[in-house]
C-alpha cells in the first residue's frame, strides 16, 4: 500500500513541476535566440552603355553611386533627375556621391524609380526598381524562471511534508525527502534548458554594407568602397597586338647633339675667367672652357731665343733697306716696285717675329663644340694633360640615345619602351641595328623622346621592350591586373555586376613592358578589372 501511494505523490508532485514552466515562460520555450545575421541594405541598379547607377536609400536619403560603364570612373557634375513615387526630385552632389530626399523610402514594397542622367554630352534615361523589405521582427522577452523559483520550490515542499499528516501514517516520512529530489532535479533541468542565468530580447538583423565574398566565390565591393579602391575596369577587345621582345640596354649620347673637349698637344691647363665650368653646367658652343699652355724644354727654349734673334737680325737690315729705297725713289734711282718688295718682305719677318712670341707666350683655348651641358670634367688648375685627353664631355639632356643588344635576330617595327630599375618607362624610336657581333650580340640603338629624358644619366641601364613584326590577337590588360594566386595560377577580375566582381582563370603571355596578352579563359566584351585588381584580391 505504501508503495502505491509513494508513486501517486510522486505523480503528483512531478504534474505539478510540468506546469510550472508554463507560469514562469507565459507558453513560450526555453531556446537560445538566433544570432544577429548581417545582410545589406536594399538597393537598386541600372546599366546602359554610358553609365552604371546604384542607389541606396539611407536615412530619409537616397545614395546615388554614378560612374562610367566601360571603365568604372566615378562620373562628376553630372545632372540627375528621379521619378519616385512621391514625384519628380532632383539629386545634388556631395562629395562624389549624389543624393536626393526619399521619404517613401522608409514604406515597405517595390518602388519603381526613373533616372534622367546629363554629364557632358552624354544624356540617358535608366530605369531601376527598389524593394524595401519589411521591418525584421524582434525576439519577445521571456520571463526569469529565477522569480516563479522560490514558489514552486515552496509549494513543492510543503505539499511533500503535508502528506504524512494528512494520510497520519509515520512511514511517509520520505514524501518530503522525495519532493527536495524532485525540486532539485527540476532546478538543474531548467539551467540547461535556458543556457544562462535569464533570457535576453532576440537581436534585430543588422544592415551594413561591407565587402565581402559570397559563397559561389563571387566579391562584393560597395560602391563606396569601390571608389576608395580606384577600382578601374575596361571593356577586353580581342584585336591583334604587335609582339614585344625584352632586350638589356644602356644609355648614350647622341653622336649628333654631344661632344669631347681634347688637347691637341699636351700642355699645362689653366682656368678661364670665371673658373672651370662645373658638372651639369650649361654651356653654348665656342665657349671657352680651358687653356692649355704648351710647356718648353730648355732646348725648345734656345731655339726659340735663336729663331727669334735670327727674326730681329733680318728685320734690322730690311728697315734699313726699305728706308734707303724711300729716299732714292724721290730720285727716280730706285724702281717703284722694288720698293714695295722691300716693304712686303719686312712685313713678313715682323708676322714671323709675332708668331713666334705667341708661341712662347700665348697658351691653346680648350672651346665647347656643341650646346649643351658638362657631363663629366676632368680639368684642375696646373695640370698637365695628355694629347688627345678628353678634359670635358658635353650632352644634350633632351637628346639621348638607348642602345641595347639583341641576341636573336628579329625585325623592328619602329616603336619601344625603356624601363628603368625603379620602373618608370620612356618611349623609344628604333633607329637602326648592327650588322657586327659585340659579344655574340647584334648593337640596336634607339633614339629616346624628349618627356622625362633629361632624368637619364649616361651609362645607365635599363630593359628596353621593342616591338617586332609579329602580330598575336587576343586580350590586352596591364600587368598589375593579373592576379597570381597561391597555387600559380593567373586570375584576372571580371566586373559582372555594378558591386560583383569575379575571379577569371586565364592564361597570358608577355605583350610589352606594360601589358600581357590574354589567350584564353575570358571572352571579349567582358569588363575587366586593369587598377585594383590585387587589392580586391584581399577581400576576405
């Protein structure tokens, strides 16, 4: 009999616990909340073959994102007129964004909204819809089962002590004992069952526009985003490009605009006034840039005294002869013409006589042949330079030539690029090429343009691209808009929509210093991105 009433108040007390949890969660359960989930803000988009629209309503506002098809430029100053559903506005610009007010924005459903876009001379009309999701729906807030605790502990309790007294049987003492097990095991139940000490209110999904990659492996780049990037697109044209070959070069003078300043004869150099011209100095041609005095021998010395003796003898007698033959002319005694003999033969000796002091005196002026700058000096006041030593080398800046070494025979097409060790590149015209080996290497010079030529220095090296007579056809994009990924592969960036962007497998081959050939993996006609590519490759 007593085993039969313990199970009755076991029953009991256990109904009595399964209702409890109704008063304390008012019918609802005990799981935890779903997380907060990040999704975008709605948006609308429109494409035409000028422009690229993306609008975001924002706080009673509407973002309006307008940039180039083609290559993705943030469009500026453009006019832009909106039908919406409240009527025609107009959209002003504010800091590269242009926007408009949209109360109706803030309606759930789809709006269709008219875009009229002026910029320039380019006039289009795009039509976009915008859905408006309706507001998420918030989590209710569940009651502490930590207040409804004490009463249904109590209850339990006393329910569990009464039954020995009712029934005035002193066996039923465990009824209490059991009714603790039960509250107890109820108490670590509801701890599991809620996770933690109380409920809190479900959060509201969170909108934030931020890049990200899709689970298809797609990038989504915001707008605004985009525009911090300078994300550059452009339309791949699959048309023959002439090849390129890379040739090792150097920098030289042109033969036509430089020039060496050299010594005759050796000889003791001295300054002009003014001093020895400087590095880098500019200097027009016959300006005087040096003496040189031709240093004597103590034989050269005696000679030169004897020459000169010999010169005053000889000049002595022949004044005092044209001096006679004056005064016998007046006498007819002497001819006329021997007379004017007389005095050419002085003249001469006096001309030999002024030679010879100019030799011993007078010292060589070095001259510059050529306009230009000094390059390179080798001149100190006293020294004694060589014959033939070049004392200074005058360049035109604005007229360089490349020369680079070809090791396969090919035919130019004319055109090249010369890129330096720190990558900026100048453009070449092909002048011509060699027929004589130089270090089993055909010479092939090119004449460098005059923008940014005068940042060269003479002897410099740098790798030219020249172009060949060889034509491939495929895609041309930069070489900054080829991606390597981990597993070597080539990938290049397609814009697929106005925020997506997707990774293309390619394969491309060397185009010139700039620029690759893709050959195969992307069809033409696709946007391509050419600026921004690495760094849209780091959105995670």
């Amino acid at each position: 009999m007593s085993i039969k009433i313990a199970a009755r108040v076991a029953a009991l007390i256990c109904v009595f616990l399964g209702a409890s949890p109704l008063f304390a969660h008012e019918g609802h359960d005990h799981a935890a909340p779903p997380p907060a989930i990040a999704k975008l803000a709605p948006r609308a988009e429109a494409q035409s073959p000028a422009f690229e629209l993306v609008a975001v309503p924002k706080n009673g506002q509407l973002d309006i994102w307008l940039d180039r098809f083609a290559t993705n430029e943030p469009v500026v100053g453009a006019s832009i007129s909106i039908e919406t559903p409240d009527g025609p506005v107009e959209a002003k610009a504010e800091s590269g964004v242009y926007r408009a007010p949209a109360p109706w924005a803030a309606k759930p459903g789809r709006h269709d909204l008219i875009f009229t876009v002026s910029a320039g001379s380019d006039i289009d009309v795009l039509t976009a819809s915008l859905t408006v999701p309706p507001p998420p729906l918030t989590g209710a807030v569940s009651r502490n089962p930590d207040k409804a605790w004490p009463f249904v502990a109590g209850l339990a309790l006393l329910i569990g002590a009464a039954i020995p007294i009712l029934l005035r049987n002193r066996r039923l003492l465990w009824a209490p004992a059991l009714a603790a097990c039960v509250v107890a095991l109820y108490g670590v139940a509801s701890l599991f069952a809620r996770g933690g000490p109380g409920d809190s209110p479900a959060p509201s999904p969170v909108t934030m526009d931020r890049p990200g990659v899709a689970d298809d492996g797609s990038i989504f780049a915001p707008k605004a985003s985009q525009r911090i990037l300078a994300v550059r697109t452009r339309l791949g044209e699959n048309v023959p490009h002439a090849l390129s070959v890379e040739l090792p070069g150097r920098i030289i003078p042109d033969p036509n605009a430089s020039g060496l300043v050299q010594t005759a004869t050796a000889g003791r150099l001295s300054p002009p006034p003014g001093g020895f011209p400087r590095l880098g100095a500019k200097v027009r041609k016959g300006d005087v840039l040096a003496y040189s005095t031709v240093p004597f021998l103590a034989i050269d010395q005696s000679t030169l005294h004897q020459t000169a003796g010999d010169l005053d003898q000889q000049i002595a007698i022949a004044e005092r002869r044209v001096a006679r033959y004056e005064i016998l002319i007046k006498t007819q005694s002497v001819a006329q013409a021997t007379l004017d003999e007389a005095r050419l033969a002085l003249q001469g000796m006096r001309e030999r006589r002024a030679d010879v002091e100019k030799v011993k005196r007078e010292p060589e002026p070095l001259v510059a042949p050529v306009d230009g700058v000094i390059a390179s000096a080798n001149a100190m006041a006293g020294q004694i330079a060589d014959a033939n030593a070049v004392i200074f080398q005058i360049v035109d800046p604005q007229r360089l030539w490349v020369e680079a070494l070809a090791f396969d025979p090919k035919t130019y097409a004319g055109k090249g690029m010369a890129k330096t060790a720190d990558g900026k590149g100048f453009a070449l015209d092909f002048i011509g090429a060699g027929l004589a080996d130089r270090n089993q290497a055909t010479p092939v010079d090119f004449a460098l343009r005059a923008e940014g030529a005068d940042a060269l220095r003479l002897g410099q090296f740098v790798t030219v691209s020249a172009q060949v007579e060889e034509e491939k056809t495929g895609l041309a994009v930069p070489r900054s808009s080829v991606v390597r990924r981990g597993d070597g592969q080539s990938v290049v960036f397609e814009h697929i929509r106005a925020e997506v962007f997707a990774a293309r497998d390619v394969r491309v081959e060397p185009l010139d210093s700039e620029n690759v050939l893709v050959v195969a993996g992307i069809e033409p006609g696709k946007r391509i991105v050419v600026q921004g590519a690495q760094l849209l490759d780091q959105v995670r």
